[in-house]
C-alpha cells in the first residue's frame, strides 16, 4: 500500500470561533506535533482526509504536506461530532525517520482452527502488541494464521513472526487466541469423570441421614 499523502496549509487563527470557521469552508483544523519545537496549527481538506485516511490504523505512517514541507506522522487522534459524526478536529504526531520508535500495532487473526471444527470455543483476548523499531520498518497491522490451533490449544505473544528490525515489547506470554471446550461439552466430560457413587450397604458407603451406623443395631443386641 503506498502512502497517504495529506495536503495541509499553515493556520494563524486560533480558537473556536476560528475552528467553526474553517469547518464551513469543508476543512479540518489540525495540529502536528513535533518531537520537537511547538505544535504546527494546520488545516484540512475533510473529503481528501477522510478518503486518505479510511483503511490506515494508528500505527500507519501518513505523509502530511504543509505548503511544501513534509513530515511524517501518525493520524494520533480524531475528535467527532457526537450527533452527526462529521470530524471536528486532528492530532497528528510527527515520526523522525532514523530513529527508533515505539508504536501499537494491530493484531488480525484469520483462519478457522481446527478445534473449532471439532466443536470448541475460539477466543482472541488480544488485538495489538507493542513493537519497537524504524518507521521504516514499522508494520501497518499484523496478520496471524490460527487455522491450526485444536482444542486446549493457545497461541501465545511470543509465537507472532515480526519483520527483520521490528522488536516486539507486549509480554511473550500474553494469549493472542486459544480454543477450548464449549461449557456443556467441558460439564459431560466431567460427569465422566466423576466416581460412581457406592451402593448402600457397601464398603465407603455413606448412611441416609438419621440412619444407624452400620453394625450399630448388632452393637446395641450385645449390650443386652
């Protein structure tokens, strides 16, 4: 997928009255902040972000373009209109290529396991790790095939295959996805496994309450 390019312009105003004014020209007020330096005030074309940004994540790299100068950046946050959806506001944060960042990147698990075909229950607890590495290098999403995985079988953090240069930093032991029994197939197994009861009057069996021990009534003829 080639990368997104946005085309920004410098904004001088500040506030909500000058917000609501650029809104009803179609554009977006924004800001990008910097690793470092003060925040650029810019602003939006809103049909060409929404159509640039509608299948990138947060850990995709967008290419904003203000007046002829490009940087690098995450979309970081988006705020919306409650009633009607339309975006209010962007936050951008700038990346500087060289140098190692830290970014979430989404988990997508594909593939039906072959446990839940044999009747079990699949769970995906997790849906983005934390990777280190270059922007370079940095994936848009990660994709983990779980076709294999049977019954009481999980795949595990620590079995992703990353890119060459992308260092994984979310704990190797969390669960990406397992599959394990449906409650009443797991109940019927331990009906199984549970130890037939004793007949009554057999060794181990336990008396009816309010009932004579056994050997009681012979014990009592003794005494007489």
């Amino acid at each position: 997928m080639s990368q997104v390019v946005l085309q920004a312009k410098n904004r001088q105003g500040r506030g909500s009255a000058d917000a609501r004014r650029i809104r009803r020209t179609g554009r977006i007020p924004a800001v990008l902040y910097g690793r470092t330096g003060a925040p650029l005030s810019i602003d939006l074309d809103g049909r060409e972000f929404l159509n640039g940004v509608k299948h990138v994540s947060e850990s995709t790299i967008v290419k904003v373009d203000v007046e002829g100068k490009s940087y690098d950046a995450f979309v970081k946050d988006t705020q919306r209109n409650i009633v009607n959806g339309s975006i209010l506001h962007v936050d951008f944060y700038e990346v500087e290529s060289g140098r190692l960042l830290r970014a979430r990147v989404s988990v997508h698990i594909h593939g039906t396991p072959a446990g839940v075909r044999e009747g079990g229950i699949l769970e995906s607890p997790l849906h983005e790790i934390e990777v280190e590495c270059f922007p370079k290098d940095l994936p848009e999403r990660v994709d983990v095939d779980i076709s294999s995985l049977k019954v009481n079988q999980s795949l595990h953090v620590r079995d992703i295959v990353l890119g060459e240069g992308v260092k994984l930093i979310s704990g190797a032991d969390q669960v990406v996805a397992l599959v394990k029994y449906a409650k009443a197939e797991a109940a019927k197994e331990e009906d199984t496994a549970a130890p037939a009861a004793a007949a009554p009057g057999a060794p181990g069996a336990a008396a009816a309450p309010g009932a004579p021990a056994p050997g009681a009534a012979l014990a009592s003829s003794e005494k007489k």
